[in-house]
C-alpha cells in the first residue's frame, strides 16, 4: 500500500508544468498588459473628440472648427475686396480642411488602434492571467492534497492495518488523481493560450503603429 501511494505522491513530483518557451511568454503577460493599458488611456486622452461619436459631432466641438467659424463670422464684417477679408476666409477653407482631415485620422486611429488595444488589455490578455491564477490554485490544492495522503500513510503504517484506514488512503488517493487530472486540463488550457499570445505577439506589437 505504502508504495502504491508513494507513486502517487510522486507522480510529476520533479516535472515542470510548462516548458522554457512558454514561461518566457507566460512573463511577457503582465507588462504586456500593462503597457496596452497605459498606452490605450494616454492615447485616448490625446483625442480631440469623444470617442464613439461620429464624424459631424466630433467637427462642431473641434477647436480649429470653432476658430474657423469665428474668422468667417468676423471677416463677413469687411467689404468683400477687403485683403484682410480674404486672407481671413483662406485661413477659414484651411482650418476647416485640417480639422476633417484631423477627425478622419482620429477614427482611424480608434478603429486600428484604440479598439484593438482595449480589447488586448481589457479582455484577452485578463482572461490569460485568470488561467494562470486558476493553474496556480489547483497546484497548491494538489499539493495540500499529495500532503494529506502522505500523512495519512505515514499513521496508517505505524499501525495495524484497518478497513477504515485503507478506505481513507484510497479516497485520498482518489482526491490526488482527480486533482491532478483537473490541473493537467488547466495547464493544457493555459499553454494553449500562451502558445496564442506568442503566435500573434507580432500582430499585436503593430497595434502601436497602425
């Protein structure tokens, strides 16, 4: 019996749960998280319009939009052979010109890069993270449970063997296996997701630049 529950205490004892490639991913995660978060919130604070509003609305609140209206309202004062008048009304047509063009960059840079980002940070790479939070719990959770079977083993050797006593090895056996299978999911899981991030690590790294 005693050797029977020592293979099961030892089962993967030395073996790592993941291998040398993907705990270089795995470590990238969290500063990986933390940069599209930091990059996304500062990006977004150097929009000139509301993210989400369409093109008209973000126009009218636009400063050049509201410098180019005030010159046209003004220069309407001055005779129309007026040269401060139509220099006043050139500056109108560029200022207006710019702030479009400036709008249209602006939702391009929320579709191609905005969106992307925030769907990184705020859902793909947390729900990566919670794996890994997962895979560690269930290791301890063996762990506690690998300890309790070789506890009990250890009192049930010191004396007479028992029914009772071998029932509760067994469950505790079983606790172990079912445990262990249970994290050996997890991890399959989690290194599929690694293997994921490090196949589109490249993809994600022109989020910054599009």
């Amino acid at each position: 019996m005693l050797q029977l529950a020592n293979h099961t205490v030892n089962r993967s004892e030395n073996s790592e749960l993941l291998s040398e490639d993907l705990i270089q991913f795995e470590n990238r995660i969290e500063p990986t998280r933390r940069a599209t978060c930091i990059t996304y919130k500062r990006l977004l604070s150097c929009l000139h319009g509301q993210q989400g509003s369409d093109f008209d609305k973000r126009l009218k609140k636009m400063p050049l939009m509201t410098l180019s209206q005030s010159m046209e309202d003004s220069s309407r004062e001055l005779d129309n052979e007026s040269a401060i008048r139509k220099m006043m009304e050139l500056c109108c047509s560029v200022e207006n010109t710019l702030a479009k063009v400036l709008i249209e960059h602006e939702l391009q840079v929320e579709k191609e890069v905005l969106d992307p980002l925030y769907k990184l940070s705020e859902e793909e790479l947390p729900n990566i993270l919670k794996h890994k939070k997962q895979l560690a719990k269930l290791t301890l959770d063996w762990t506690a449970a690998k300890n309790r079977l070789s506890q009990a083993t250890k009192s049930g050797n010191q004396g007479a063997a028992v029914p009772s006593t071998t029932t509760k090895l067994d469950l505790l056996k079983e606790d172990v296996e079912e445990i262990w299978r249970r994290v050996e999911l997890c991890k399959d899981e989690y290194a599929a997701d690694l293997y994921h991030f490090a196949s589109k690590e490249e993809e994600y790294s022109n989020y910054f630049y599009s």
